[in-house]
C-alpha cells in the first residue's frame, strides 16, 4: 500500500505533485438533485464486511491530475448554484500549496485512461480550513475540503448533470452508511468504484471522527463520501464526511461534518 503520513495519522492517497493556487470567478445556477421522490423507499442494503462493485451513483467520481490520472474520490455536494463538490483537504492541500490544473469526474470507469460519461469539470477554486493549511496541532479534524467547478461547454453546472447529495452537518457518530471510492488501479485495474455499507464506531484517536471496519479501501479512496441513509441511487441519503484515512485498507476513517465544515462549504457555494 503506498502511503503519505502527516503528523499523525495515515491519509489514503498516493504522492502527487501540488502547484499554485487556484483561482475563483462565478457560475450560472442550476436545478436541485433528483432524490427520487415518493413515500416508499427501497429496502436500505445489507451491512458489508467487505468492499463490492458500485454502479449507478453519478454524483461520485474521481479527481484527475494534468495528465489524467486519478488519485482522489469526490462527489457532487447539493449547492445553490450546483458547483460544490466534497473531497478530503490532502488530497488538494498539501506541502503549503494548492493542486493546480485538476479536475473532477464524475461515474468515471474502464481500464487504461478511463472513460468519464458526464464530462471532466476543471475545479477553479478550493475551501480548506486554516488549520489544514498551517499544519497545527489538531489539523487532522478538518481533513476536508470543498470545490467549486466551472461549468461545461453548454453552460450546465455539474449538479444539473449528475444530481448532489445534500449534507448533515451534524451527524452522530453511530450511523449506517454507505462508503464510497476509487482505488488506485494497483487494486482496481478497470477503475470502478467500490462501496461499502456498515455502521460507523467513534474513533477514539481523534475527536469528531468516525471509522469503519471493511476491507478493500486502498489508497486513491480518499475524500470518497459517507452516505447516511443510502438507499439507491435516486435515494443517496445525506453526505457526513469524506474518507480522510486509515491504518489499513479495512480500518477507515472520516471527519464528520459539523458547522466548521459548513463555513467552507458556504464559501465554495458563492464562489
């Protein structure tokens, strides 16, 4: 497994090459996420032990490098303007400096390059917090980060495109969920994504985090989403956190979202 350690704590992700800073400008508005509707909902799925093959949830993707690499998990975050997207701060901050001429691709798959259906959305401006950012004492309880897209060449935000996940910003820490991710193709060859569904324990290393214990989360699974209440695709429940690390690649963790969180999201979500 190919690691980057901070201080203290494993984060999931490989080595990559972080620039400049990016820049922010505005965005046209698009619609709400499709949530299905209706009062019947599908039976919830069954408690992994285990990581399975996931299909069928757009709004998750992949981050890719320049060169079209991947090396992150995100997803698309219901916003006002339908341009926010949720990843882990490590994976877009690090070193003192911002990743610079990345994108975002949502239901990315397949061998090789890889195929993105719904298009590759350049990120034009990055929400982390100040403490991720000077490297303190407790910045590893806001390992997350929130992105702004430009839009496509029709004019259409990535939400109006793939649907969001609207967010709890202030989950318990014991919760079913479905986790969500792209390991690096070390372990995932054709590029496909990966869940799994179990309920969360408090971890006890670090304040506000939960973990998980389910085995497949390799590297590249990083800033991948916590869906509470997952029942398909056209019912993704509720964003938590995003996978921000673990010790193996069964043992994984994610910092709730809470009303820091909120603050970056409300940033990314004017931008």
């Amino acid at each position: 497994m190919t690691w980057i350690a901070r201080p203290k704590r494993l984060l999931r992700w490989p080595a990559i090459a972080l620039l400049a800073a990016a820049t922010a400008c505005g965005g046209p508005v698009s619609a709400a996420p499709d949530t299905g509707g209706g009062s019947e909902l599908p039976d919830p799925p069954a408690p992994q032990s285990s990581a399975t093959l996931f299909a069928g949830l757009r709004s998750a993707g992949v981050l890719l490098d320049k060169d079209g690499a991947h090396f992150c998990s995100a997803s698309v975050v219901d916003s006002p303007k339908g341009n926010v997207i949720a990843t882990a701060a490590h994976c877009v901050f690090e070193y003192g400096s911002y990743l610079e001429n990345f994108s975002f691709a949502p239901d990315f798959t397949g061998a090789g390059a890889g195929k993105a259906p719904y298009g590759r959305w350049k990120v034009r401006a990055i929400q982390v917090d100040d403490r991720w950012r000077e490297n303190t004492e407790d910045s590893d309880s806001v390992d997350y980060a929130f992105l702004t897209v430009e839009p496509d060449a029709k004019g259409r935000n990535v939400q109006e495109v793939v649907g969001g996940t609207p967010v709890d910003w202030a989950s318990p820490a014991i919760r079913r969920v479905t986790v969500v991710g792209y390991p690096n193709p070390d372990h995932n060859p054709d590029n496909k994504p990966i869940s799994c569904t179990t309920d969360t324990q408090q971890d006890l290393e670090l304040a506000g985090s939960v973990r998980m214990d389910c085995s497949g989360f390799w590297d590249g699974t990083s800033g991948g989403p916590w869906l509470a209440d997952y029942r398909d695709p056209k019912h993704p429940g509720h964003l938590i956190g995003v996978t921000s690390g673990g010790d193996t690649d069964s043992v994984t963790t994610a910092v709730r979202f809470n009303a820091n969180a909120r603050k970056l999201y409300d940033k990314a979500a004017k931008q």
